[in-house]
C-alpha cells in the first residue's frame, strides 16, 4: 500500500491543531525529524513516515460522526395492523415525517407522509385512505446500520431512503432521518 506524499505531513499536522512535538510525541519520532520532513531537508524512511501517517488516521477515527452521534434515541413505531388515519394523528401530533411499522418487536416497513400523499395523489377518497391499514400502503423496511456506521455511509443510505434505523444487538436503538444529518454542523 502507498503512502500519502510526504509534503503533506505538515498541512495534515496544522490541520489537525498538533505542534511538531505533539505529532512527534504520538508518532514515537523526535521533533526535529518532523520539522526536517516538513522543510524537505531529509527523507524519511518508511517506517517513520508510516507511523505519522498512522496518527492522523487515528486521529481522523476518533472524530469521524458516527451513527450514534447524531441518531435520535426515541424510536416510535406503529403496528402494521393500526390505521393510516392512526399514523397521520401521530406524526402530527410530534411532528415527524415518517414511522417504523412493526409485526410485534420485528420492524417490518415504514410508513411516511409521501406514502399517503401518492395514494391522495391517485385520487382516493382521503376518509377512505384514513381506515385503511397500514400494511396495505407501507414501504419495505428502512436500512438497519450498527451505532458506529460512519456517517458517509448513512448520507449514502438516507439518498434513496426516508430513514435509517440504527440497532445494538437484535434491539433498535436509534432512528436517523434525513433531518438528523443537521446535527453534524453542531459537532
């Protein structure tokens, strides 16, 4: 595997809010190999220039958002069986946009405003629509990601999906929307 240019140890390092000896200190080098590497007055050797690069990546980790950070922990589903009119009543009343349909604890669809709207949309009678049950007109499942799912996965996964549901074990644990990705500037 190639490594990253040598000429960007010092960008990457500022970046990053580190001093020469602090990187140095991390990497297990001296501080005045670092200002040597970053003036171009030596070439490294492999080995040294690994172990920086090895830092920023640890450091680039440690920041990076995950789904955890920005998932709201109140998740509230509805039962395939309840009525559209029943999910309409309570995505007014918290003011979402979308609920996870389960069949006892499995999630098994998502019901959201853009589903009823299409079938209002078509021309049924909205008293009608309100009565039917939910999975008549519910989307498939929303995607399941693990806590630590980073986040350029989940806006890849929130492109082509209303929300993305984050589990612990075989437990929900969190729901992101597209909304939630807003969270990241607060970071």
């Amino acid at each position: 595997m190639a490594l990253p240019d040598v000429r960007e140890i010092g960008r990457r390092r500022k970046a990053a809010g580190m001093t020469q000896k602090e990187l140095a200190l991390r990497a297990g080098v001296s501080q005045s190999i670092i200002a040597k590497i970053e003036s171009g007055n030596v070439q490294p050797s492999y080995d040294i220039v690994k172990r920086i690069f090895a830092v920023f990546d640890e450091l680039g980790r440690a920041t990076e958002v995950r789904a955890k950070d920005i998932m709201s922990r109140s998740v509230v589903t509805i039962s395939k069986t309840s009525t559209v009119g029943r999910a309409v009543e309570i995505m007014r009343k918290l003011g979402y946009s979308q609920l996870p349909v389960t069949d006892g604890a499995q999630v098994v669809g998502l019901i959201a405003e853009k589903n009823i709207l299409d079938i209002v949309a078509s021309g049924r009678s909205i008293a009608d629509i309100m009565r039917k049950k939910i999975e008549s007109v519910m989307d498939e499942a929303p995607p399941m990601v693990g806590e630590n799912e980073p986040i350029a996965s989940l806006s890849g996964l929130l492109q082509n999906n209303a929300a993305v549901l984050v589990v612990k074990g075989n437990k929900t644990a969190g729901i992101i929307t597209k909304a939630d990705m807003f969270k990241i500037a607060k970071k």
